[in-house]
C-alpha cells in the first residue's frame, strides 16, 4: 500500500469512512499529477483512463484530502481553485504572473526563517501558511516595457 493511500484510509477510518473505490481512483489519479491542477482537469484526467467518477463525488472528496493533509488549495486563477498534492513535498512560494498565467514555485528556504522569527516575537504558533504573489513575470514585464 502506497503511504499516500494508507494515511488517506487511517484519516478516513478515524472520522468513520471508508476508502470507496471512486475515492481511491481519485487519490490516484491526485497523486499521478505533477502540477497544480482543479476539478476540470482531475476530472478528465479520469476520464481518460475510463474511469466512472463524477464531479459531484470529486467535490466531496477533495475537502477531505485537504483536511488529511495529503493536498492543499494552492492557489485560485480566472475563478478556479487549484490544488496540489503536497505529501513529500517542500512548502514553496506561488509566483503568478497576472497577465499570462504562469505560476513559478520557489522554496521558502530564505522566507521562512523570517517568518517563524516574526511569529515567535507575536506568540503566534503557524498552522499553514500559502504564500502567493502576484504581478508580472519578466515576459510580460518585458512586453509592457516595449510596448511603451
């Protein structure tokens, strides 16, 4: 059993769930991604492998991840809610251009330390954090600059 999948069934177990075989091809399916990715794309990503799970069972299970801590909601773009799956990974920081779209991680290792220094100094125990900045990625920025 994959850890991903025994976490998300003692997670399941603990609140009186179960693994359902929708849930497991979703968790899956999660898991084969790579990138940042919402509902749509989740949804034909198992549709592709003929797989029958509907959105609506797709929207019941995605809180559910959230709250085991396997994924997390990254980021929301052009009124999408983008997730990733985060078991393994580093936290890291969402650059996001506002004009074309591009999303760059970068570690918080410069960040961080910053940041756990200004919560101790206001008593603040960190839960989660999502770091996301917006403006213009040196493309766009480059574009707009010719173009003035």
């Amino acid at each position: 059993m994959k850890e991903y999948e025994r976490l998300f069934t003692e997670y399941l177990e603990a609140r009186s769930q179960r693994l359902t075989q929708p849930r497991r091809l979703i968790l899956e399916a999660v898991f084969s991604l790579h990138d940042h990715f919402d509902v749509e794309q989740l949804y034909h990503r198992l549709r592709i492998h003929n797989e029958e799970v509907s959105r609506a069972t797709i929207y019941r299970t995605l809180p559910l991840l959230v709250e085991s801590g396997l994924i997390q909601h990254s980021l929301r773009q052009a009124d999408r809610d983008f997730y990733e799956h985060i078991l393994g990974h580093p936290q890291h920081l969402h650059w996001i251009c506002r004009k074309c779209g591009t999303v760059v991680e970068t570690s918080l290792d410069m960040v961080l330390p910053l940041i756990n220094k200004v919560a101790s100094q206001q008593r603040f125990q960190i839960e989660d954090y999502q770091l996301n900045l917006r403006g213009l990625c040196w493309k766009c920025a480059d574009n707009e600059n010719e173009n003035q």
